[in-house]
C-alpha cells in the first residue's frame, strides 16, 4: 500500500513539474524550423528522393542510422548470447494443421514479396529498409512454424553480407561523392523513378536485409529451448 | 494544448504506473512497452504542424510548393528508426525474463533482492 501511494506522489510530481510545463510551453508550429525548411527546400536537388523522410534517414543522418542498425545488432547479439547453445530442439506435439500448412506456404511468398516492395520504394513512398525487414521477418516467422527443421545459417550470411555492403557503400561516399554515406555515387536519374535518387535505394535495401536476418536472428535464438 | 502528445504523456504515466506498481516481470516489461509508445507520440507530435501533409514530394505537393506543404520530417525520422530499437529491446528484456525464470522459477520481482538497497 505505501509503495502504491509512493508511486502516486512519484507521479504526480513528475507529471506537475515535467510533463505538465512541456505540454503547455510547446508551440504548435505553424511553419518548418529552418533545418526541416532546408530538407523540404533543398533536398529534392540534392538527393533526388521524393520521401523526405527517407532522405533524411539514409543520408543526411545516414551514421545515425548506421548507428541505430548497430543497436539492433548488439540486442540481437545479446539475445543470441543469453539463449545460449540449443541442447535440442523441442520435438512438437503434433505437425501444424493442414490449414496453418496450406495457409502459410500460400502467404510465404506473398509476404516476401510485400516486404521487398516496400524496402525498394523506401525512397518514393511511406515505407523503407525497417519496416519492410519487419514485415520480411513476420514472413519467415510463419515459414518457422511449419517447417520444424530449418537452417539460419543462410540468414547469418545475409545478416553478415548486408551489413558488411552497407558499411562498405558508405565509405564509397567518401572517395567517390561528398562524404560518408553520401548517396550520389551513384547518378540521381530521373525524379520520383524506382531507379532514382543515387545509391539511397540500394542502402535501403540493405537495410531491409539487414534488419529481416536480425529480427529473424531474435526469433531463432527464442525457439524452442529444453 | 496539444491532443497527440497529452496522450502521449498519459500513455507514459500509465506506463510508469505499472513499471512502479505491478510485481509480475512481464507485466513490468508491458508498461515499459506503453512508456515507448507514448515517446514516440510525444516526438511526432512536436513535429506537426495543423492541416499539412506527409512529407513526400508528388502530384499534389510540388517540390516548390513543399516547404509550405509538409509536416517537420524529422521527427518522422527519429521515431521510425525508434520503433524497431524498441522491438528489439523489448525482446532482449524478455529474453532476461525467460533467463531468470528457468533460474529461480518465479517471475515475482519480490523474489530477485539481489539489486535491493
């Protein structure tokens, strides 16, 4: 009862003093603040991406980026490491249901499919490398619930591949284009085309890679356990 | 007043509330979930401005016209790369959940006093 009434007081206060004077002394914008002026103004020229967005995530803050993929991969890493050695895999009670069989194998590809769509247009509609990796990852979560015996080792490759390539096409920005992780090494082509906008789709995509395997990773290390 | 990011807030109290009130580990882990979904309101929210658009350039927002069109894309940004961190984090904390149940069997955070001061 008194850690309740603490916890109220603990919140209370913490509402009065911080939430409170944030939620009343924050303007409501009515115009862009210089930066977001400058990415709405400029970066169509720039970069050549339609979706703002995207063109902040992958280039203007591309190392911030790279650092979020890098968070991803130290949980993933840490979750692999806590789960520790499979001793083996708990054998099911009973193979899937024909339905759950049939259904997953008809919406595998599809979902694929969906995901890479998604991680390709990343620079010209809402979308990008992270969600399409979720939804990627969500399809090969029903892929494991069929299929009982199932390599990951060819996820570890991609993981590997796609963080190994993305790192790699950003030191090219150095060398060929302005700086790390600057996207025109690659032509800008045409405005609001799939092959557009330099190297952003091709970081994206990798992205997408990237973060599918990991998740895929998260899901491996927590199956089945004795 | 701002409705988006009031919830916001109010998403993070109930949060805190049951990080601070439950015992169950899970339950912890829950309200921890709610408290990053009511951050990620609060950034978007600081972000938008009334009766503007997404930020992508097409048909009907021009690139001239744009600056006058959108909504802060980078808010959008931050939040977007947040929500996955936050997937993963979460799985990480239930992975020491799990870790510690087939330890100690209990899932109570009465039972863990290691860390008690």
């Amino acid at each position: 009862m008194i850690k309740q009434v603490l916890s109220l007081v603990a919140i209370v206060l913490l509402a009065a003093l911080i939430f409170a004077p944030m939620l009343i002394n924050t303007p409501l914008h009515t115009s862009l603040t210089p930066l977001a002026n400058y990415y709405a103004t400029q970066g169509a020229d720039d970069l050549g991406a339609p979706n703002l967005v995207t063109a902040i995530v992958v280039t203007y803050r591309g190392l911030d980026t790279l650092g979020e993929v890098t968070v991803l991969f130290i949980a993933t890493a840490g979750i692999g490491f806590l789960m520790g050695k499979k001793k083996k895999l708990i054998t099911p009670k009973r193979p899937a249901s024909e339905l759950l069989q049939n259904g997953a194998s008809f919406l595998l590809p599809i979902i694929i499919l969906f995901g890479v769509y998604i991680f390709m247009h990343g620079h010209l509609t809402p979308g990008g490398g992270f969600q399409g990796g979720v939804v990627i990852a969500s399809g090969i979560l029903f892929m494991m619930l069929i299929n009982q015996d199932w390599s990951h080792n060819v996820f570890l490759f991609l993981e590997s591949f796609s963080g190994f390539f993305y790192v790699t096409i950003g030191a090219l920005g150095i060398v060929l284009a302005g700086g790390f992780l600057d996207n025109r090494i690659l032509p800008l082509g045409t405005f609001g085309t799939i092959f557009s906008a330099g190297a952003i789709p091709l970081i994206y995509s990798l992205i997408g890679l990237k973060v599918g395997t990991e998740l895929v990773g998260i899901l491996h290390a927590m199956r089945g356990e004795e | 007043m701002n409705l988006v990011m009031t919830l916001g807030f109010l998403l993070v109290i109930i949060g805190l509330w049951a990080m601070l009130t439950q015992k169950n580990l899970i339950k912890i882990i829950i309200g921890f979930s709610i408290i990053d979904t009511g951050v990620h309101l609060i950034i978007v929210s600081i972000g938008y401005i009334k009766g503007r658009t997404a930020p992508i350039l097409d048909a009907s927002v021009s690139v001239a016209d744009a600056a006058n069109k959108i909504v802060d894309p980078i808010p959008s940004a931050l939040v977007l790369t947040a929500i996955v961190i936050g997937l993963a984090v979460t799985a990480l904390m239930l992975t020491f959940v799990i870790k510690l149940y087939q330890k100690n069997k209990s899932l109570s955070i009465d039972d863990y006093q290691e860390l008690k001061w």
